[in-house]
C-alpha cells in the first residue's frame, strides 16, 4: 500500500475526534462568538432558578409565546409557556405532526450549586454579624470562602405578601463573604483534607460589623441589620422562616484567554445547556413535531421536590396536550424523544488521572453526547439504546453539528447524573447531550465559545 492509501484507510476506518476551529468556518466561529455574548447577559441575570425562569419567559413573550391554558385546544405553530411555581419552566411550539407521533423535547436545568441560606440565619458573635448556610448541591466547600457573594431570592411576611430580593448584583451594591483561616494560624486545618478543611457549619456568610446607634445590647450589630432589611423589605426576623434566599457567587461572566475562546462564570452548569435549549425552542418556526424545552429546577439535589423532573409536572403538561387530541398522555411519551441536556467533565490536563483518555469530553471539540452517566456499575442513570444513540449520531453529522464523546472520568473514579433517568421513566427515549466544563461546580466554571454554539445547533436540528 501507497502512504496515501493507508492515509485514507486510516480516515475511513479509524475515530477521529476533531477540533471545531478546523471544522467550522470563520462565519460560523463569528456567529458561535456573538451568541456567546448574549449567554454571558443572560447569565448575568439568571443565577438562580427563579432569575432564570424570569428571563426566559420574557424573551419567549416577547417572541409571541402565550401562557399555557390548560384544556385549550393549540394549532400547529402555536408558541406557548408553562411556568411552574416560578422556578421552572416549559416552552413548548406545536407541530404540525399528531402528537401520536410523540414530541420532541430538550430537558436542561436551571439550578446550580450554592449557599442556601438556613431559616433562622441570623446571629452576632465576636462583633460581627453573619448567616448561616446550608449547601445546595454537591460542592467542595473549601471552594466557597473568600468568594465575593451576592443574595437572590424570596422572602414571604407574616400577611403573605412577597419581597424579592436581588443584593450584590448591581454596581455599587454591598456583597457578602464566607471568611477563612489566615495561613499563619492553619496549621491544623491545612492537615485536614480538603473534603474536612472547611466543614457545612463553617460556611458562614459575613453580613455586617456595625452596632445599632444608641444599644450596648449584646446583640446591636445583628439588631442593626435587622433594622435596615426593615427599612429596605419591610421584613423582620421571623420572615426568614419563610424564605428561600440563596448566595451566589457575586461575579459577571468574563471571557477567560488572551483569544477569548472561552466564558467563566457561576452557573454554567447548567445555563450553558438551558441557554441553548430555551433559545432553539423559542426559534423553532413551524417545527414537524411538537417541540418543547423544560427548564427544570432541583438537578442538583436529585430532581426531587415538584418544580424537579422526579415530580409530574411534565407528565401533566403532555397528558393535557395529549386530551386536546384525544390521546392518553402515555401515547404521546410512548413515542417521544429527548435530550437530556447537562454538562459533561472537560478533560483537564492538570488532572489526567481521573480521565480515560479515548472516553471523555474535551474543550472546543463541539457539544458532547453520552450513552450514560451515573457512577460505579452504571448505577443512577438512563443508559440510552445504540438505537437511539445511532439515530442522534446520524441527526447530528448529517446537520454538521460538531459533537464528541462525553462520559464522567474513570469507571471507579466517582460520577454523577442527570434528568435523563427521571425522562426514560416515561417510557421516553433520552439521551445526555451537553457541553463540558472545566472546575465544575466551583463557583466559577469555564467552558468554550463553540461548544455552546454547538450545543445550540444540536438543540435547533432535533427541533427541525
Ligand atoms: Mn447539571
Ligand atoms: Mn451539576
């Protein structure tokens, strides 16, 4: 044989993952580029599932979406949104196909980790003011101090009216921080592991320092805060209990290297899939099927709780299109496909070790699809057939739609999962698709301009 020919034997018998700057042209890496920016703005605004849900259903509207009416009767081309309990979220475009046919739907979350805050948070010692926290989602606490931090949520009064509150945000506003030990004095906790170095109850966030004018009580600096969240909310003490307020990191999305091919930002996973997956459904123009994106709330916690994929809302939303037809529900799912759209591990050279090499996803080698995910004998997740994974395999190449290979690191390593069990529990085909991330979970996550873009084209062909 000729070096030519094993040249080309080679490319046609052999898996070759390539880079999406060789494949996608200059228009295309421009067009990848400007949607990066309308991400960023979007995650500058939506850092936690009710910002999120807020900032999808005002652009749908604005792109001629109605509220979802229960028992109504809907005609091919009909855009229409369903909110749930403010924290979730499905944008659904009726097809011009039967809804026996199934539907298409793209399932992304719209919560990430974070510092809940307790219900009683509230306490002075040492001269300062702070709250206490509880962690939301899997995350290396030591991560978490020295973190410039900012406020979101909601807090209900005593006569049932609601505030929302937004701190940190805005130029000029106060942030907040988890404190941690000086090096001079951590010789102890520096023996510790990073797992015990800084523990749940030591992620404490520091709210204040100045004492109310005029009280030497033992409590003035925490009766000082109080008195300016009344003079702000109109809230008191007791109106914690009734609250879900969250920190977050405080920080904007930046491009991250000197060619600003990539975003870092708090909450990539899993805007970077639900950005996408809400964009390509409000684009959807007279789709074949019925196509629907579900911006789902509580992934991180296990999709428990009825604003998460575990509860029946979904199920609800299908079955009462399925009536309109005179269908059940179940012969709508029976036929329905999904992408199961979260993020995936990047491979990071800093860290090969946890990574099989030929299976896992790399920056800017486009969106990455996964059979499974789940930990150790594949347990927690929704192994999706090599019939459904053939058939996306071949929508996406025949659309050019730059994708790779995704699993979560090494067999033994750990794991994780994701929405798609909880989707294939309906009798749905689903399958992982979602873009890779570097730092995962920290507070600042860095993914690629590309593969979001991919992400948005995977998202956009399923919808065709
Ligand atoms: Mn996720
Ligand atoms: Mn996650």
């Amino acid at each position: 044989m000729t070096e030519d020919e094993i040249k080309s034997l080679e490319e046609k018998l052999m898996f070759k993952q390539k880079n999406t700057y060789e494949i996608m042209s200059d228009g295309e890496i421009k067009k990848a580029y400007d949607f990066a920016e309308k991400y960023k703005t979007f995650m500058n605004n939506a850092k936690t599932e009710r910002e999120g849900v807020r900032q999808i259903v005002s652009e749908a509207r604005e792109k001629g979406f109605k509220e979802y009416e229960f028992g109504k009767k809907y005609s091919s081309g009909d855009k229409v949104y369903f909110v749930n309990r403010e924290k979730a979220v499905i944008l659904c475009v009726i097809g011009k196909k039967s809804l026996s046919e199934g539907v298409k739907i793209c399932a992304a979350h719209i919560d990430s980790p974070r510092l809940d805050l307790k219900q009683n948070p509230l306490y002075q010692d040492g001269g300062l003011a702070l709250f206490k926290t509880h962690y939301y989602g899997g995350i290396k606490k030591y991560q978490w101090t020295t973190v410039p931090m900012s406020l979101h949520g909601v807090m209900v009064k005593r006569d049932g009216t609601k505030v929302n509150v937004n701190i940190g945000e805005d130029d000029g506003d106060p942030e907040f921080v988890v404190t941690d030990l000086l090096p001079h004095l951590a010789q102890e906790q520096e023996k510790k592991s990073l797992a015990s170095g800084v523990k749940g109850e030591d992620l404490n966030l520091l709210v204040g320092s100045r004492p109310f004018k005029g009280d030497d009580s033992s409590e003035n600096i925490k009766l000082n805060i109080l008195n300016l969240l009344f003079e702000k909310y109109g809230v008191t003490e007791e109106d914690f209990l009734s609250s879900e307020l969250e920190a977050v990191p405080a920080f904007k999305a930046v491009d991250i290297g000197f060619d600003r091919s990539m975003i870092g930002a708090y909450g990539h996973d899993d805007n970077v899939d639900a950005y996408p997956a809400a964009q390509a459904c409000i684009n959807a123009e007279n789709p074949e099927y019925t196509v629907m994106s579900v911006l789902t709330d509580k992934e991180e916690i296990g999709s428990m709780g009825n604003t998460g994929l575990r509860s029946s809302y979904m199920k609800y939303f299908i079955n009462d299109l399925a009536k309109s037809e005179g269908l059940e529900g179940w012969q709508v799912l029976r036929k329905s496909e999904c992408l199961s759209a979260d993020v995936t591990a990047a491979y990071d050279p800093t860290y090969p070790e946890v990574m099989d090499k030929n299976n896992c996803a790399y920056l800017n080698k486009g969106v990455a699809v996964m059979k499974y995910t789940g930990a150790r004998g594949k347990s927690g997740t929704s192994d999706c057939s090599a019939e459904f994974f053939g058939k996306v395999r071949n929508m996406l190449d025949d659309n050019n739609v730059v994708w790779q290979l995704g699993a979560l690191g090494k067999v033994d390593v750990g794991g994780g999962g994701t929405v798609a069990q909880f989707v294939a529990d309906l009798d749905v085909d689903v399958v992982d698709v979602g873009v890779a991330v570097l730092s995962m979970h920290a507070p600042f996550e860095v993914i690629s301009k590309t593969d979001l873009w991919q992400a948005y084209r995977a998202f956009e062909v399923f919808f065709k």
